[in-house]
RNA sequence: GCUGGUGUGGCUCAGUGGUAGAGCAGCGCAUUCGUAAUGCGCAGGCCGCCGGUUCAAAUCCGGCCACCAGCUCCA
C-alpha cells in the first residue's frame, strides 16, 4: 500500500503502483474526467505515471496554468501526426505551448497554404477522435538517437545532441507517431476536443536569421467548442481596440505610404500628445529633472566616439553637409552629454538630472515596423543623470520609483526585465558585472518581481525595461534604465570631488514613457480610445437639440472655453440621437443635450460615454465636476 | 531583412478577361426633432506603382512599393 498526500493535505491509500488518473477518479467523478495532468511530489508528470511510494500529488485541470500548457503542448503532437500523415517526408523542429495556444515549426517540402490548414485541422480531429493514448517512453541517449536519425528526423538528433550528457531522454508516442519530448501530456488525444489553425508565419530555426527558415503553424485548442468561440470572439473584441485602427477613426494619427514608419501627428493626437507631454515636465521638473534640447544631426565623429558608428550603424541615417559626414541621432546619450561637458561640475552638484524629449531615427527592419509601436522616428522621454558612484542605487531606485508613479497614474500594470551584457559589447566582464548587480541590487531593494533575459543589455550597459501590454497581450518595452559605464569614459567624463582633483562620474540612461509614439499606442489600447478626461483630445461636446437651442448652446461653449475645458459644438441640422451617437463614437467623455429646458435654467442635461444619461445640472456646477476630473487625472 | 497573406472611392467590402458597384461618410434640399443612425437627391475611383501577355486586364504573368501576421530586431 502507499500513503497518498492530497492538495488539501488529507491523506489517502492505494495498492502501491495506482496511477494518478486512478486517484483522481477515486476523488471524484468529476476530477477524473478534468485532470489532465499531475504533480507527483513536485514533479508534473503524466497521469498514467505510476505511483509506487508514499508521495504527495495534485491534479491540474485546464483552469490551471499547468493543465492548459499540457493540453496545447499535447494538442501540437496531433499537429505534427497530422502534417506526417498527409505530407510525408515533412521534418520536424519544436512544438511548444504558448499564452493561448501552441504552434509547431515544420520543415517541409511543400509549401503549406491557408487552405491547407483546414486540411491539416480535419485530419487532427480524426486524430483525436481515434482516442490514442500518449504513451511515454524513456530512452538511452544512443538509441533515441538512432532512431530519429533513421527517421531522418535531423532537428531531433541535432536537439539530442545539444542535451547535457547526463540528461535523461523521453519520448512521446501516440498511434504511429512518436517525437522527442520531456513531457508530460495529457492521457490520450481524445482529451483535446475542439482545435483551431488560427496562422502560418516563417520562423527561424533557433531563432537565428543564420538558418533555415522552416513553417510555423499556429493553432490553440480547448476542452469544450464554446471555450473556443469565446477564445476566437475576444480576439476579434480586441482588434478593435488596435490603435491603428482607433488612430485613424479618432483622428490622432497616421501613416502614409510616403514615409513608412515615420507618423503623422493630427491635431487630436497633438492634444493628446501635448498633455503627456505636460504632465511628464510637471513630473520632471518636481523630481530634480533639468530639461534640455539637443540637435538632430551631428558630426560623425561624436558617433565614432561614442562606440554608436561601431556598434549602432547598421541603424542609422547619414547625411553630409558641406562635404563632411554627419548623422541623424538614434539616440540622445552624446548629445547630452555635450552639453554636460560644457562646464565644469562639483561633486556637489552631483547628481545632475538632464532630461531630452528628444527625436531619435533608428532605420528598423521593414518588417518590424508597428503602427505607433515600432516606427522609425520616436521622440524619447529621455534622461541622463550623472552621479558619483556612491549615488547609483539611491538615483535607480528613484528612476523605479517614478516609472511606477507615472504608471499608476494609467492604470497600467507591467513587467520588469533585467537585460544582461549581449554579444556585441563594449567594456570588461568586470565592468559590466559591476554594473548589473547595481541593478539587481535596487531591484531587490525595491522588492520588485522580474524577469532576467540574458544577453538583452545595450551595448553600452545593462538594463532594466518595464514592458506593458497592448490589446493582444503583446508587450512592448517602454521604460528602461540603463547603467553607462563606457560614456563618461570614452567622453572623459570628470567633476571635481572633494580633494580637489577630476573624478569619473557614472551616467545612466533612463526613459519612463520610452517613446511619446509608442505609449500613445499603448495608452489608446489600454483605454480602447476612450481616454480619461485630462487626456481626452475633446473633452466634452455640446449638442443643441434644434436650431433655436444653438443660442443657448454657444453660450455653453463659450463658458467652458474660458475655463479651458476642451469642448466642440454640433450645430449640424440634425437629429439629437444622430448626434450623440457621433459622440459616442468619437468617445467623448460628456455629452451636453441642450433643449428648452436647460436654456430656460441655466442648466446642462449631462451624457457621460460610459454611464449614460445621469441627468441635469447647473452649468457651473457641471464645469467644477469636469475640472475636478481633469485635475485629478482620473481614469 | 526573411516566410506567408493582402492592396478596388475618406471607411468597410462586392466584383476572376468584355463600358467599375454597394453601404457608411461627404455635399445639396426638405425635416426642428429630448439621450446611439430622418428622408430624398448629387457628387466621388490611373482598381497600390511599373512593365508584360491579349483585339480587350481590377481580373492572367513578372518586378517594385505599402500594409497585415509571425520570425529576427527593438523605445
């Protein structure tokens, strides 16, 4: 007999080698259909694994992160088995489970079509309708081998081979399909119910432009066909909160043919813009910020010695003028830092805090651009603070400070990375360890959560970014600090500390919005273009109910004008519904329906977008709402 | 840059070799209306660009450009 130690911490026994799919229907009926996978004193394995000692387990069904990876991971061997069977031949690479589904990369003769996906779809539900079981099967380094060698299966053997020598090797075979994988899955590929191929892309082997490029085929899957509606129909919701879309149809911005990743700001997004923009200064300004401006283009050899011609390139724009070279910036760093050179610093004026809304041109990979996200010029919210070397934690974790404090004021939440020294580099291994555990340093002082990405630093330093999500749950990297220890070098960066001699400042580079661009495509997602009040290109529109309310209305306007409120008048000849469906669509936060009666009294009948119709009030005291609203940014 | 897809009035889309269409938006006229579409009428297109095939090309072929998804890269 073994003791079986349940989630809850009860305590039950089983003749010794019950499966865990055993102890789960003796739990309940109901656990027993749902599991999907289990945990078998810490370790996820199949449920068909045995159980032979006294052990502790628990089950995940597929509202666990861990049931739902199982179910796409094992939904991509079906894909595999499907595109083996009807294009023979077809090599396989990797097949993961990702956020909302799974993918599989194929090498393969022909060249797979969007049709063919609903080909390949129809024969996975055959698949899965067979009901095969998921059978593990470990294996001998040298046999596994032979064996996808002989299957000429030479992703698998080159995978095998990169394994650690004392790995163990497993494999996963159902029906006549068998593929290399650690496991685990779910019992048997009746399991998997209701499947998509929502795409096809091209992705590299590894990762790495070096190599092929093999057929990725996108699917997701789920336990019940709604499940998968619901998936497909919140996809299709959030497409239309796309700030590409809403760009264009709330006339904040676009982009033409005419200039490919370089955008155009409409007087909306100006407004917009401008209010960021306001804000960000305000901010700045009461955190010890100096703001500066510096050139566009400058001279070659700033760029060569700042290691941006070595390292940065490939990247930028070149210009001459009077015959000699000169660059578009792609980054602000030695700019400002010309300017700190200009004078002499003390150690007392240590740190200095220099900050640059500063326009950058990066040439970025045509098929990189974004909309707002990855354009090819973007202003940053740059800053550069120059400090003794005793200030550097204190000044991050400042910096971290008023990353999460401008957050906040969105209602953003976001993810922390920590990027380490990437290939090409510049500066000692001693340098930049130095520098990243200063990060690391303020990062677990500050208790944050983060993620490390190793190799991901700048060429200069290593970084911490903060991402945030955009409405498909991609994520873009926004703020980053950067700590510089190669600038002040190369520049022969000095201040003049207390013994009277010239010291080495340390700089960093720093960005909160990260670019004006890409926030405002983050920020129009996030509220679906309905933006809070403060930022609402119009904040509230007047809408007289005939023409002999236009009087009235213009009256309304002019007192909300004068009170800086941003307001519009629709003074067309047209019905008051035609009207304030016009506004809502523009997402205006208030409508004003002026009729007789609000003319009579002063008074303003107030729409808000989302709360509807919440009825009249007095003029001024409409205006004292709004302004409260905008003071206090409220979202 | 790479792989696949797409490109037709301002927007959403129909049109697969034989004289370019619809809805919405725009403009005009009528309607003066109380919380998400009033009616009638009128305009508007080098069918992304260049070349080829054909008596004839939005439609077939080639090249280029842009966009979309993904890879790579990144604020």
């Amino acid at each position: 007999m073994v003791k079986v130690t349940l989630k809850d911490g009860s305590v039950r026994e089983y003749s010794e080698g019950v499966t865990l799919a055993e102890v789960a229907s003796s739990i309940s009926g109901r656990l027993g259909k749902e599991a999907l996978v289990g945990r078998l004193d810490g370790k996820l394995v199949d449920l068909t694994t045995p159980i032979k000692k006294d052990a502790a387990v628990e089950f995940y069904t597929f509202d666990s992160e861990e049931g739902r990876q199982t179910f796409r991971h094992s939904t991509s061997h079906v894909l595999a088995q499907a595109v083996q069977k009807l294009f023979p031949g077809t090599k396989l690479a990797i097949g993961p489970a990702i956020a909302d589904g799974f993918y599989y990369d194929f090498d393969a003769s022909e060249k797979f079509t969007p049709e063919m996906l609903g080909k390949i779809e129809a024969e996975m539900e055959a698949i899965i309708k067979a009901d095969l079981p998921f059978e593990r099967m470990d294996m001998e380094r040298e046999s596994s081998l032979e064996f996808f060698d002989r299957a000429g299966e030479s992703y698998k053997v080159e995978l095998i081979n990169d394994l650690p020598v004392d790995a163990a090797i497993s494999c996963y075979r159902q029906g006549d399909f068998t593929d290399l994988c650690a496991g685990p899955h779910v019992p048997s590929t009746g399991r998997l119910k209701s499947v998509k191929l929502t795409s096809l892309a091209g992705a590299y082997w590894r990762g790495s432009e070096k190599n092929k490029m093999l057929q990725r085929v996108y699917g997701t899957s789920f336990p019940k066909k709604s499940l998968l509606e619901e998936h497909l129909t919140r996809i299709e919701e959030a497409k239309k909160r796309d700030h590409r879309r809403l760009g264009a149809e709330l006339e904040l911005f676009t982009i033409q043919e005419e200039g490919p990743g370089f955008p155009f700001f409409h007087p909306k997004g100006m407004v917009l813009r401008n209010e960021l923009e306001k804000f960000w200064k305000e901010v700045h300004r009461k955190r010890g910020y100096h703001e500066i401006r510096t050139p566009i283009i400058l001279n070659r050899a700033l760029w060569e010695r700042s290691g941006h011609w070595d390292h940065y390139r490939d990247n930028m724009y070149f210009t001459k003028i009077d015959e000699l070279d000169y660059a578009v910036k792609p980054m602000n760093c030695p700019g400002g830092i010309l300017v700190y050179k200009s004078r002499l610093h003390s150690y007392r004026d240590l740190p200095i805090r220099m900050a640059e809304l500063g326009l950058v041109h990066r040439h970025e990979l045509s098929g990189a651009l974004h909309g707002l996200m990855r354009v090819r010029c973007f202003t940053q919210d740059d800053a550069h603070i120059y400090m003794l070397p005793g200030q550097i934690k204190e000044e991050i974790m400042g910096v971290i400070d008023l990353v999460d404090y401008i957050y906040k004021v969105f209602g953003f939440k976001y993810k922390v990375e920590l990027s380490t020294k990437p290939e090409k580099a510049m500066g000692s291994d001693e340098i930049w360890e130095m520098a990243t555990s200063a990060l690391e340093d303020a990062l677990n002082t500050m208790g944050m959560e983060y993620k490390v990405n190793e190799g991901d630093g700048a060429f200069y330093g290593p970084k911490i970014d903060f991402h945030l999500e955009d409405c498909l749950g991609r994520t873009w990297q926004c703020g980053t600090i950067q700590l510089d220890l190669q600038m002040p070098e190369l520049f022969e960066l000095t201040y003049v500390g207390e013994d009277g001699q010239k010291h080495r400042p340390v700089m960093i580079h720093r960005t909160v919005f990260g670019s004006m661009e890409r926030f405002i495509g983050i920020l129009t997602e996030h509220f679906a273009g309905a933006f809070p009040v403060w930022l609402a290109p119009v904040q509230a529109r007047v809408l007289p109910i005939t023409g002999r309310h236009v009087e009235y209305a213009q009256k309304v306007m002019d007192r909300l004008d004068a009170e800086d409120i941003r307001v519009e008048l629709d003074d067309r000849n047209e019905k008051v519904n035609y009207k304030i469906r016009e506004a809502q669509g523009q997402k205006i936060p208030y409508m004003l329906v002026l009729g007789d009666r609000e003319a009579e009294n002063g008074a303003v009948a107030v729409r808000h977008r989302s709360a509807g119709d919440i009825g009249s009030m007095g003029l001024e005291e409409f205006i004292a709402r709004i302004k409260d609203e905008i003071k206090t940014r409220k979202i």
